[in-house]
C-alpha cells in the first residue's frame, strides 16, 4: 500500500514538473514575440475597470469578435471603447479614445519582431492595453496559431488593467492556466 500511495504521488510530481517545463518552454518560445506585441490603447493611468454594455460574440472561425463592444471604465468615465461591430465576418474593430476614432487591425498573419517573421499567427481577440506609467501591457488576451497547421497554441491573457507584472498563459496542451512573469521577458 505505501508503495502504491509513493509511486502515485512520484508519478503526479513527474507530469505536474512536466506540464510546468512544457508552459515554461512555450512562454520562452513566445518572449520575443509577447514582449514587442503594439498596443492599440494607451491609457494615462492603469485601474479601473472593462465593461461589456453588449455582448462579445466571435467570429464564424472563433478566434476574434467580430460584434459587441468593451468600454473601458476609469473614475467612473468612459475612456476608451472598442466596437468590434455588427456581426460582419472582418478582423477589424472601432477604437473611440479620447474623442478620436481609428480602426483596430485583429488579426495579424504577417508579424514580425527583431526583423524575423513569426512562427504565429497572432489573434487579438481583446486590444492590447498600456498605460503611461506601467511598463507592461496591463489588459488584454491575443491568441497565437501555428502557421503551418492553423492549430491554437497559446494564448496569452494580460488581465484587467492593473499595473502589475503577472499575464496568464493556456495552451493547447494543457487547459491548466499557467501564470508568469512579465518582467522575465526582454520589454522593448
């Protein structure tokens, strides 16, 4: 029985370091990339809150919204929103910031960073959001593809606007959210 009870709890240890070095591995493959990722908001303080006044629905494939809106929400003030539109099967969305509309591009087959062009295709399926005096993206989730197969990878949530270092990361291969560091990635 005690030998029954060791070898089940070796083996647990074995596949949770497993799954780790595997999330460690992948968010290693991905630091260039993640730490050069353009934000579409540039807010002046980081807190508050992100509202959805209208229901996010995905697009015909899955992997961005293509109808809903998010407000972003400081001070009880809208600072920015982001409409993703009508139901219209386009990788574009409505930024309002500051009085200012622009257009926000989703899906972005051809990346590239450190003159290299990426292993992913990347998704933006929530806008990248900074702030003035946080050094690291504090909102937002991008999902990364493999390009030669279209297979998910990754994708990578950055969280609620707060200013800290923490995004949380879940793969393919394991639903298990695996949470990490973004002062460990190289910030340009």
């Amino acid at each position: 029985m005690k030998k029954t009870i060791l070898s089940i709890a070796i083996i647990s240890i074995t596949v949770l370091s497993c799954e780790k070095e595997d999330a460690n591995k992948l968010v290693s493959t991905l630091a260039g990339e993640i730490s050069q990722e353009p934000v579409q908001i540039t807010l002046l303080n980081s807190g508050g809150e992100i509202n959805t006044p209208e229901t996010l629905v995905l697009s015909d494939n899955e992997d961005y919204y293509n109808e809903g809106s998010i407000d972003y929400i400081q001070n009880g003030q809208k600072v920015a929103q982001v409409n993703f539109g009508n139901g219209e099967n386009n990788s574009l969305a409505a930024l309002k910031i500051n009085g200012e509309e622009s257009e926000i591009e989703l899906k972005k087959d051809e990346s590239y960073y450190n003159g290299k062009k990426s292993k992913y295709k990347k998704v933006i399926v929530e806008p990248l959001v900074k702030s003035e005096e946080c050094e690291y993206i504090i909102a937002g989730i991008i999902k990364y593809y493999d390009y030669k197969s279209g297979d998910w990878v990754a994708t990578i949530d950055f969280g609620e606007l707060e200013c800290d270092e923490w995004a949380v990361k879940t793969t393919a291969d394991s639903q298990d959210p695996y949470t990490f560091s973004l002062k460990d990635l190289d910030w340009k």
